[in-house]
C-alpha cells in the first residue's frame, strides 16, 4: 500500500495491481493482490493526499487576505519631509501593516520628490511622490 500511495504521490496517474475478491485463494497472485479493502483504503489515502497537496495554482484564500496585510510591510519615511525633498535610502523603513507599496519597490521609491509634506512613518504612496 506505501508503494502504491508513494507512486501516487510523484505523480503516477497509472497504477497496475492484480485484484482478488479472496486473498486466501490458492495461487500466488491471490495473496499479493488487492481486494476491495485494500481499493477504498488507497482510496482514502489518495483523497487525503489531493486534500494536503491543494490546488496546484498555488494562491492566498480569501479568509487569508486580512491576516496577508497585517505581517505584510509597507514603505514609510524614517522622518518627517516637506514637499520638494527628495526621497534618499536613509530616510525610508519598512513597517506593518501592508497596505502601502511594497517593499519590494523601493526603488519606485528612491529618488522620487515628495509632493506634499509626509510625516514620519506615513505609509507612502504613489499620489505623494513624482
């Protein structure tokens, strides 16, 4: 049964085994074969497996999109800028929650002029610098 769940698992999509309605029949393929017991037991063991793997588009759930913003960081400005500063590496952070651009933009980021005064740890976005 471990080969035949194992198999499953790496992605076979065709399984051979031998079936028997008796495994205590006389003949060696009685004994090695499957008898419905043993079907709805791999059965079993192929619908937990497709539950644990989940889709196989890998995507946040909807329940999971609050808690995804509250860990998630934003850009913020380590302190206060007025309108016309530029923005330099030293003056940004990255702060919870998530709703402000990324850090994975900070380059978006870096270099650009504020267009309105910002205050410190203001989540920046994109409406308040040029």
């Amino acid at each position: 049964m471990f080969v035949l769940t194992t198999a499953y698992n790496y992605g076979a999509e065709i399984i051979e085994k031998h079936f028997t309605l008796d495994k205590s029949l006389p003949g060696n393929d009685h004994n090695h074969s499957m008898d419905p017991e043993d079907v709805m037991v791999f059965k079993t063991n192929v619908g937990f497996l497709s539950q644990l793997s989940g889709m196989k588009n890998k995507q946040p759930l909807i329940c999971e999109s609050s808690a995804k913003r509250a860990s998630r960081r934003s850009i913020v400005l380590t302190k206060d800028i007025k309108k016309g500063d530029i923005i330099t590496a030293d003056l940004i952070t990255f702060k919870r929650p998530g709703t402000g651009i990324s850090p994975a933009r900070v380059d978006d980021v870096v270099g650009k002029t504020a267009l309105v005064d910002i205050s410190k740890d203001t989540l920046i976005d994109f409406d308040m610098i040029d």
